[in-house]
C-alpha cells in the first residue's frame, strides 16, 4: 500500500526540499520504491525544451523510479518570486496535478510531495497549500526551521493545518541558524505544546546538505 506525505513548512527557505530528499533517501534505504513532487515550482531556467526548478530536478533524481520531468513537477514558472505571482494568472488544475499523483501512486510505495512556501502561501490566485493538500488528502508533515521567532511560526502553522482538518503526521526541526542559542530549549517547547504532532526528526546545521545524512536523523520513520 502506497503511503504518501505533504511536506510544508513554517516559512520559505526552512529546508523543505532537502527534509524531502532526506525522507526519500530513508524510505529508500527501508527497501521501498520511492517518488517525489513539486506540484508547482517559481525560479526556473528553460532546459531541454522545458523550465525546470532545481528543487524538482533534486526530487527526480532522488527517486529510485524514473519519472518525465512534467510528472514531478506539473507546473513550473520562470520568474523567482511567489507562484501566485509568477503564473501570470495561469490556472492551476488540482485535477491534473492529481491525475499525476494516481499515476505515481500505481509505481511508487512512497511519495513525497513538496508545497511552495508556507502552509496559505498562494500557488496561483484561487489556490494555495492547504487547499493542494486537501485535494491530495495526505498527511502533512511541518518543517519547522530553529531560528529566532520558531515557536510563534511553528505553533500558528500547526494550528492552521490542525484547523484545515488535514492529518498533521509530525514535525521535523531544522537548525538552520548554527549562531541560534537554547536549540534545545526551542525544540522542547514546540514538543510539549504539539504533543498531538510527534517529532520525527531533528536535522543539525549543515554547512553543505547532504540527503543520505539528512536521512540518518529521521528517527520517526
């Protein structure tokens, strides 16, 4: 049975994307057959014959099927802003980004599928992450980057996925500030005030990220 993961985050830039390949690099090593998605992806440089985000093309190789480009990533934009912003009013089909979602579903024992930003951060003007995950109907999984002001964005996240009445699977801490001071302190804090929401991993600061050490810190899975 496929099991499958939304995996957001507390702000931009708080490390989704390398907790994803660390996830897939986990399940990987477990002896499952894994895949990865950016549904939607803003920053792309025009490659064989397509724009492709840096971020999705991790998320391809990183999977142990091979899967087009268009499938891990349905819908990429050029410009490095919000995709809201950068669709140029384009419509985003939840329909089509779930149509290639039941296709991986048919090759894949695990799917990680990645959001853009935030939790209500807009994917185009009609549509954001909560309303992706809930059309997906996956648990979620919160990354919650260690640095000054993480408890505020992490208990307001989990309290909107709470509120989207969308599974919130657990929460993933990323020391991605290596001068913050009373990490421990943080990461219990958060613990003990999302307790409904277990901790599956802590990822220390990294001066390069590294998937497969990435992977050795997810002790929740």
């Amino acid at each position: 049975m496929t099991s499958s993961y939304f995996i957001t985050g507390t702000d931009t830039g708080v490390g989704k994307t390398w907790v994803t390949l660390g996830l897939m690099a986990c399940f990987k090593q477990q002896g499952f057959k894994v895949a990865g998605m950016k549904p939607v992806a803003a920053g792309c440089e025009w490659r064989q014959g397509q724009w492709q985000n840096e971020d999705a093309i991790r998320i391809q190789h990183q999977a142990s099927i091979d899967l087009p480009y268009s499938v891990v990533n349905p819908y990429a934009f050029k410009q490095p802003v919000s995709p809201h912003l950068a669709c140029q009013g384009e419509n985003i089909e939840l329909s089509l980004i779930a149509e290639q979602f039941n296709g991986i579903q048919q090759q894949a024992d695990r799917i990680l599928v990645e959001g853009a930003g935030g939790w209500y951060s807009p994917l185009s003007e009609t549509l954001d992450n909560c309303q992706l995950a809930q059309s997906l109907d996956i648990p979620v999984i919160l990354v919650v980057a260690i640095r000054l002001g993480c408890i505020n964005q992490a208990l307001l996240s989990w309290r909107a996925i709470q509120a989207s009445c969308v599974k919130c699977a657990g929460w993933i801490a990323v020391l991605n500030d290596r001068d913050m001071r009373f990490t421990e302190e943080n990461i219990q804090y958060i613990q003990q005030s999302i307790k409904a929401s277990p901790l599956l991993g802590v990822i220390p600061y990294m001066e390069k990220m590294d998937a497969e050490k990435i992977a050795h810190y997810l002790k929740g899975f």
